[in-house]
C-alpha cells in the first residue's frame, strides 16, 4: 500500500507554511480546528487567527468583510456547515461582491463516514457550483492539495476548497507542481471508455481502470479536481478520443461533477455518460470505505457503469 | 459631553433636509423604494457623512479610512444620497434608481458604487462585516473605525448576536453599531412582530457599552460621536430612538410606508412640507 494522508491534514501543514510566507493570510476558524487541522497554524500565528466558536454564519461574513481590508482569509469549518448553513453568506457577501475569501472545508462527501449524514456534506459541490464567481475543488491527493491551497491564495476571488477526513494514498509524484484551478490532469489515457473523477474518487477510479483494462477494456482517467471553471478543453478532447464517460463523485450525482459533465456533453457532443456518485439519497453512519461499497461508490460500481454502458453501446 | 457649535447643528439640519427631499425624489421617480427607514435613519447618516467618517471622495479604497455599512441595506437611498452629495458620483445617479444598467441597486451593491464599503440587504449581515473590518484594523495596526448602522427589525436574526458575542471577545473598541430604533418593522411594531425589550440589557449582557439618544436631536447625535472618538473602551451600540417616515406627516410612525413610493399628489405635499421645515 502506497502511503497514505488525509488531504485536511496536508492543507493544515501548508496554511502553516503559507503563514510564513504571505503575512497579510488570516485563518477563521468555527471550533473545529484540531479536526479541521487549522489549529497547526493557530499554533503558529496566534495573532492571524481567529476561532469564531460555533457561530458559522457570523464567521463567513465576518471573513468578508476583512478581506475588504486588504487581508486575505481562509475559512475552516467541514463542508456540510460551510456550503449550507452558511450558504446565502457566501452567496451574497462573498460570491456577490467578488471578494477574496477562501472557504476551505474538511469531511467532504462520506469521508466523514461513521459520523453520519449531520457531518456528510454530499450536495455541497452542487451548490457552491450553482453560485457565479466561484471556484469549486477538491484536490485528489496531499500533493495535489499543497498546490491548489497556495493557489487558492494567490489567485483573486472567492474558491471553495473541499478536504477529506480519512486518508487517501498518495498518487501522485511528491514533486509535481504544475496543478492550475480549470485544468484537469489525464492520469492515463483510454481509447474505449474514461473515467472522469474528482476528489478522493479519483483514487477509486485508478483502481476502476485497472480492473477494467485487465478486462481488456482501454480506459482513460481523468482528476477532473475543479469542477468549476471546467476544463471544456479536456472534456473535447477525451469526446474526440474515447467512446464513452463515466464520472464519479463522492456528491450527489445531481448539479455536481456528473451534472457538469453531462451538461456540457449534451450541449456539445452526443457522447454516452454515466454518473456515479450518491444516488439522490443520504447515506448514514459507517466506515468510509463501507459507505463507498453500500451506495455504489466502489471500484467495482465504477467498473459496473462503464461495462454497461459499452455493452449498450455494442 | 463636549460643547457641541451651533452654526455646526444648523448647517446639518439643512444638510439633512436636502437629504430627506432627495430620498422623496429618488422613490417617487423610482416608484419604488423605502422610504420610511431611509428617513428615520437620515439625521444619523448625514452626521456620519457630513462630519463624523474619515474619508476622502478622491480616494474612495483609501485603506485608512472610516468604514460605515449600512445594514438595514433596503434604506439605500438614504446612503445613495449621502454618497452623491459628497461627491462620490454624480447627482444625476440618483434619478436610476433599481433601474437596468444602474449603479444603485435595490439593494447596495458595493461593487457598482463608489464609496460603498459594504453589499448589504438581507438583514442580519452587516455587523458581522463590521467585526471582520474592525478585526482587520486591529490585525493591520489601523486606525479607523467601523460604524455599522443596523435597523431594529433586522436584530430578530441571530447572526446579530453571534457577531455581537464575537466583539466582545476580540475587544472591538474600534467597532460602533447604531439602531435607528423606530420600532416598526415590516409587518408591524416590533414590539408585536417580535419584541426586543429589555434591549439595552441585551447588549449590556453580551458585554458592549450602550449609549441611547434621540436619533433626530443633532446635538445628541452629534455628541455621542464626538464622545466615542475621544475614547471608546468596548464595542458599542448607540440606540437611537427614531420616527419612522421622519419629516413627512403622512408617513410618519406608519408602518404602510415601510416600502412603497408616494403617488404625485403624495410626493407633492411631502416635498412641500419637508422644504418648509
């Protein structure tokens, strides 16, 4: 087993580092930091940081407001609290006026798994999506998180970053650099079928691949991990080299990454999609992995969605 | 309280006066708006404007400057008017308003007017803007001050009171909150719709300073101000008891006028009797 890291973990040790370097970067915090990971840089810029209890909504409008100041804020708290209790905050106070305000959030889709549905956040790439001026991510490894988060930085307006709580293997190489908001990364390429994965699915999908290509089934992989804006560059491209995609999510497949992709598929292209993702329904409490197996998330579903829509196709 | 220049009330009387009649004309024109908070609240904001904020037309992102945010957002025109008289834009913005392609919206849009520190109109947000600008003053070594002036409607929303508790724990002696305390809200009396006494309790017990005035009496707006600058020790609230509909008979203390503009006949006495006055 490759090593493996929860992607909260490896945005807590980079807002760290990133405090050293950008001194005008603040971090609000709503009591969650130990779990959230802010606390490391809590730890180091007591006077950057500021925990706002429990209290989400004020801690939203009060990062917007800041950044009005020149600052430039980070805001922790798990994805589920974030994109909805807080959701017209961000809608009207940040996304509105176009600030600069990072939202960057833990326990993205079932990965906070035995905590259950309260803690899940498995809508929340479809609704920031739905909002204008944002960026929507979700990096698929600790590497791939390092980058974007410095990114998030450094690019103006408002981005919504989504971390996992458990951990997910290292994929790729500890010293590639070169992930850009907008611009997906084609893991393999696939003349038959594609996977087109975002966050800690994209792990899953590698796995999907394998079995599909020992299958004999040529498969691509997509680490689709900006679902907005979306690269319609790679999605024409993987139209014009492969038969068929599938997407996979841990979200709703409805408004997320499979809603995107289909969107754009059905206005360009007549190319077959299949979503993989929770099925318009909540899960409940279990191990991550359990959840992934008992909703249609697994490797083996992936490599299910893709036979079946060849098959259709032959 | 310091001695407060009369010549100084006078000329704000009639500044505030030519600020009533301007957000008649803007409503009227608009035929929509609300008129009965932007005029209780008028005396207040034209002092803030005309005397109080450390700000420079020539510089409207000056980063030192006074922040002011008006929370209680659907009173815009009162801002607007305060905001073109000063010279932010031109007066003849104020004949566009909630029109297509115009820069004052319905509800303020920081990003389309200059001078305009902050995107207000769902209530219950603009103090939470007002301790992240006050945070940010303190985190940067600035000076300034944030005025946020809420309504009294707007503090049913528990967002009012988490930002309030957030103050007190980050010592936000930079932060001033006023409440045009006209006690009507959209449906009805405050009082009735959802009753807010004991209200300087409340704030007392979430540890700000309260300060109560009479929100149309220019020396006492004047002086509570005056007082703040010279030394404020906590976050702190100003109740400034007001009349909704101030200065026009008809609207006054009627809650129909929260949001709707006068017909011509209307607008013709409001404008007789407001340059009577």
């Amino acid at each position: 087993m490759t090593e493996a890291i929860s992607t909260r973990e490896a945005f807590g040790q980079t807002l760290k580092e990133m405090g050293e370097k950008y001194k005008d970067l603040v971090v609000f915090e709503a009591d969650v930091s130990t779990s959230t990971k802010t606390c490391e840089f809590a730890k180091a810029y007591p006077d950057r940081f500021f925990n706002m209890g429990v209290a989400e909504q004020n801690m939203m409008v009060a990062a917007a407001g800041i950044s009005t100041t020149g600052l430039v804020p980070f805001v922790s708290t798990y994805a589920v609290f974030a994109s909805m209790k807080a959701c017209e905050q961000i809608r009207t106070f940040i996304a509105y006026p176009d600030l600069n305000v990072k939202i960057a959030v833990s326990h993205g889709g079932l990965t906070p798994g035995t905590d259950g549905v309260t803690h899940q956040a498995t809508e929340d790439l479809s609704i920031m999506r739905s909002i204008p001026n944002m960026t929507v991510a979700m990096p698929a490894d600790a590497v791939a998180t390092k980058v974007l988060v410095e990114k998030a930085y450094q690019i103006k307006g408002p981005v919504y970053l989504r971390f996992t709580r458990c951990p997910l293997p290292i994929i790729y190489p500890k010293d590639k650099t070169d992930f850009t908001f907008g611009k997906a990364v084609t893991l393999k390429k696939g003349k038959e079928i594609t996977l087109i994965a975002i966050g800690d699915m994209v792990f899953h999908a590698l796995k999907a691949a394998e079995i599909l290509e020992k299958k004999g089934i040529s498969t691509g992989v997509i680490d689709m991990h900006t679902i907005k804006p979306l690269d319609e560059e790679c999605l024409s491209q993987v139209a014009r080299e492969t038969e068929a995609v599938v997407t996979i999510e841990d979200n709703n497949i409805l408004g997320g990454l499979g809603g995107a992709v289909c969107e754009y598929y059905a206005e360009h292209f007549q190319l077959p999609v299949k979503r993989v993702g929770l099925k318009d329904t909540f899960a409940e409490s279990g191990e991550y992995i359990d959840l992934l197996k008992k909703y249609g998330l697994s490797s083996e579903d992936i490599v299910k969605a893709a036979e079946s829509l060849l098959s259709k196709e032959n | 309280m310091q001695l407060i220049d009369n010549e100084k009330v006078i000329t704000l009387e009639r500044k505030a006066k030519e600020v009533r009649i301007e957000i008649i004309k803007m409503i009227y024109k608009a035929q929509s708006g609300h008129p009965g908070g932007s005029l209780s609240a008028a005396d207040i904001v034209t002092v803030l404007y005309f005397d109080i904020l450390n700000i420079d037309v020539s510089h409207p992102q000056w980063e030192k400057r006074d922040r002011f945010i008006l929370s209680k957002g659907h009173a815009c025109p009162v801002w607007y008017v305060c905001l073109a008289k000063k010279g932010f834009f031109p007066m003849q913005e104020l004949s566009k308003l909630r029109v297509i392609g115009g820069i004052l919206q319905g509800h303020p849009d920081m990003k389309k007017v200059p001078g305009l520190d902050m995107t207000t109109g769902s209530l219950g947000q603009g103090l939470s803007a007002g301790v992240g600008m006050a945070l940010g003053a303190k985190t940067k070594g600035l000076k300034f001050k944030t005025y946020v002036m809420l309504g009294d409607g707007e503090i049913d929303e528990g967002q009012i009171w988490e930002a309030a508790m957030s103050a007190n724990k980050f010592k936000l002696n930079n932060l001033i909150a006023i409440l045009d305390y006209n006690n009507l809200q959209l449906d009805g009396k405050c009082s009735e719709i959802m009753p807010l006494e004991p209200l300087a309790d409340k704030w007392r017990s979430f540890c700000w300073d309260v300060k109560e005035i009479n929100g149309h009496n220019m020396y006492e707006i004047l002086g509570v101000f005056y007082d703040l600058k010279k030394y404020q020790e906590k976050p702190t609230i100003i109740i400034a008891h007001t009349v909704k509909g101030k200065g026009v008979s008809y609207m006054e203390n009627q809650v129909d006028w929260h949001g709707k503009a006068p017909n011509e006949k209307q607008f013709k006495q409001a404008i007789k009797e407001l340059e009577a006055k």
